[in-house]
C-alpha cells in the first residue's frame, strides 16, 4: 500500500512539474506565465515589418481587445461578431469538429469603428460610451494553428445582442481568456464564462448576470486560475462583487460583496505562507482575499478612479498602479500583512506621477516598466529600491498606447495604437533596439512563445518570427 501511495504521490508531483514547465513555456493567460509580462523561455525577433519576419498574418473576423494567449502549437483569441442580414452558414473548421463557424461575408467590425486598423493615433477619447447595440453579436473561441495561422476550430459561446454600449475605443469582447492546458476558459464578462475543451467543445458556463459600466465603457477584466480555482472579479455600477468557482464543474466555492465602481484590473494571486491570496486592484482599497475562504486578509487605499492596471509581484512585494485624474503607485509588502494596512510600514515604496491609465506594468527582474496616462511617455524603477531610473521617456514613433509591455530575452516590447512596436533593452540605461511598423494598430498586448511573437491587431493577428 505504501508503494501504491508512493508512486501516486510522484505521479501527481510530476504531472505538476509538467504542467509548470509547460505553462513557463508558453503563453496560458493575460500578462504571461509569470503575470508579469514576462517570459523566461521566448526568444522573439527584435525587427520585423510587413515585408520581413512576418511567419503569416490573419484577418480575425468581428473585433475584440482579448489579448491572444498561447499553449503548445496553437494560439487562442476571443472575439464578438456582430450579425448582419441573412449571410448563409458556412465552416470554417473540420468537419468532424463541434464548433459553429461563420461566412466571412457576416463577420464586420462593430458599427463606428475605422475598417483600418492602424494609425488610430493618442491614447483614448474621453466621454461615455455608445447607446446599446440594437445588432446580434457572435461570442466565438478561435483556435489557430501556430505553425500556418489555419484555423484549427471555432466555437460561438453565446449569441445575444449587448445590453448595453461601449466606449469608442472598446470592444464587446475585451476579456482575455485563461488556460491550464486540458482547458480554455474564455470569458466574456456579462456574456458568461465558458469553459472549453482544447477541440473546442464547451463543457459547463457561467452566468453572472449584467454589467452595467461607468459611462457604459465597457468590460475587461479577465478571469485568474490558480490550481482548481477561477475567479472571476465583477466590479461595476450596481452590485459588485467577487466569485470563486471550481474550473472542473464551474461550481461556485464562494462569493464576497464589493463595495467598489467599475474596475477594469484583473486579480492576481500570489503565494502567502503557504497560502494564496486573490489581490485585486480597485479604486476605493486594494484587496487580499484568501483564495480557500474568500475572507479579506488586508486592504489598503490609495488608488485612483477606473483602476485598470492589473498587479505585479516578486519576491513577496506586489506593486499597484492606476493613473486616470491622478497618478497612484504602491509597492506592498504583502508576507504576513493583515487587516487595513493604509500608510502603514507595508508600504515598501509609493510614487504618484505618471502612471498609466489604460496599460498594465511589465516588471522584468528588478526592473518596472509603465507608461504615463496612454502617453508614449515611459518610466523606470528599481522595483526592489523604489529608485527611478528615468521617467518621461519619450517613446519616439508610438503615438498612443492601450496595449501592456512584455519582455524576453533582455528585450522590452512595446506596441502602440497607431501600428509602432518599439523593441529596447531590459535595464536602467534607455537603448532602443528596433522601431517596428505595420499597418495594423494594436491595443491588445502581445503574446510570447518559442521564437515567435504574437500581435493581435484592430483587424489581424500576426505572428512574428524570424
């Protein structure tokens, strides 16, 4: 019986190894394995255009800000197509495959919205967000194949027309979806979270009910996974909230009310003393919630309006940022901390000039990286020290940034809204490597694996490789 226990216990211990080992490799969610923007295995190009490095190029039908993610030989994106006349069915997947597909003759861009994408130009238009959509929308789970860009299925979640609009620069279909490489967990914010197969078929979903945005800008944030947990965070005019459930069966293990606005941050959860913690950015209090119990560990204040910005943590240090009508920044010494810890000695380092808006931070090894508002104005910090570096870079080339920066291989990439990728070097001393441009514009971040970079435009999805 000891052996019997034995050899289940290495089976699971090296089953784990795997999926880690695996999930380091590739891309399975929003800000990358380390949900800091970083990847420790890719090795991307540092130069490419339209005419050099570009392995293929795909237009991707509807529109959507979901940040592409990828797991062993396909990329996965998330995307709402909007419904137009009667355009006859047509697959665009294996025939022996569940999915539903469509003609490419239905699959328009949402209404207002340049057919172009690139050179869209500054950082975003302020104001409220559209009336409600009086059109059907597709909600469709895209599998492309890496090493062609073929599409391997396509699966619709949910049809519906959106109750409510969204802001000029938004889409419908802005959450990024989140895998553990036996599923795809796409969300689709008031439109459910579907849990799928990696052949595309949906195994169980979940209805949160309706999201009603500040301004009606629209949603986005994404849901986080830590072992055979999702969680999904839900803040917005009306009851807010937080919700755990069991990614096998979708099974909610908990749910805590929030007293906050409209939040766009996704959660990021960290190890604490053996214990994880769901951190979640937001105007009123960062909070800490134990992932087992959904029970507020500590909270502290700070931030601005509209948090956006997701975390960042190394080394038992999370860093916070939001930047709209004001600039907040709070590095945290998370390890042991308990109840309101408000401008107590947690507080490692705090700034509060030129922190980004709409863009999440990449922190690479020591360093954090953030733009100022949606400006093409960078900062850097020694993320340990609080010592700045330089700030108020000027991003020559980019005009207008939404998308997060990663980073590989001792190389920072940055994309902007008007179609520019800046590639510059990881350190204290600013060194910029390539100024790379296309003639798509890019407010999804990019996604990293093996050689390849992935950039989901306005209209196409890249893959960029030498």
């Amino acid at each position: 019986m000891k052996s019997v226990l034995s050899a289940a216990v290495l089976a699971l211990v090296t089953t784990a190894a795997m999926a880690s080992d695996d999930a380091a490799r590739y891309w399975p969610n929003w800000r990358g394995p380390e949900m800091t923007g970083v990847s420790r295995t890719a090795n991307p190009p540092v130069s490419w255009s339209e005419s050099k490095n570009i392995k293929w190029k795909i237009e991707i039908p509807g529109s959507g800000h979901a940040s592409p993610i990828i797991w062993k030989d396909r990329v996965y994106v998330l995307t709402a197509i909007k419904k137009e006349g009667n355009v006859p069915m047509a697959v665009l997947h294996d025939e022996d495959s569940p999915a539903i597909g469509q003609s490419l003759a239905s699959m328009q861009p949402e209404s207002g919205r340049r057919p172009r994408g690139g050179r869209r130009g500054r950082g975003g238009r302020g104001g409220r967000g559209r009336d409600a959509p009086k059109d059907s929308y597709q909600f469709d789970v895209i599998a492309i194949n890496r090493a062609d860009g073929s599409i391997a299925w396509q699966k619709t979640v949910r049809e519906s027309v959106p109750h409510e609009g969204i802001h000029p620069d938004s889409t419908q279909a802005s959450n990024s979806p989140v895998t553990d490489g036996e599923h795809i967990y796409a969300h689709f914010g008031s439109r459910g979270l579907h849990c799928l197969d990696m052949d595309g078929n949906v195994e169980w979903s979940a209805e949160f009910g309706q999201m009603k945005t500040r301004n009606s800008f629209g949603e986005g944030s994404s849901p986080a996974l830590h072992g055979d947990t999702i969680v999904v965070n839900w803040d917005h005019e009306g009851d807010s909230f937080i919700v755990a459930l069991d990614k096998k069966s979708g099974a909610e293990k908990w749910r805590k009310p929030r007293d906050e606005p409209t939040s766009w941050s996704t959660p990021l959860i960290v190890e604490s003393d053996g214990k994880a913690q769901v951190v979640v950015n937001a105007s009123k209090f960062i909070r800490a919630y134990d992932l087992e119990t959904g029970d507020v560990v500590w909270k502290c204040g700070g931030m601005t309006m509209n948090a956006i910005p997701s975390p960042v943590a190394s080394h038992g240090v999370v860093i916070v940022m939001s930047g709209f009508r004001g600039a907040a920044l709070v590095a945290i010494r998370y390890k042991g901390a308990k109840g309101d810890i408000t401008d107590s000695d947690r507080i490692m380092w705090s700034h509060d000039k030129e922190t980004p808006y709409v863009p999440s931070p990449l922190l690479y090894d020591k360093y954090l990286y953030f733009t100022k508002n949606t400006k093409a104005l960078l900062t850097c910090f020694d993320a340990s020290t609080g010592k700045q570096a330089y700030t108020q870079q000027r991003l020559d080339g980019i005009d207008g940034i939404y998308s997060s920066p990663v980073g590989a291989k001792g190389r920072v990439y940055l994309a902007g809204r008007d179609g520019t990728t800046l590639v510059f070097k990881n350190g204290a001393e600013f060194e910029v490597l390539a100024t790379n441009e296309l003639d798509d514009g890019f407010d999804a971040s990019p996604a990293l694996a093996g050689d390849e970079i992935y950039l989901r435009g306005r209209k196409s999805l890249y893959c960029i490789a030498e």
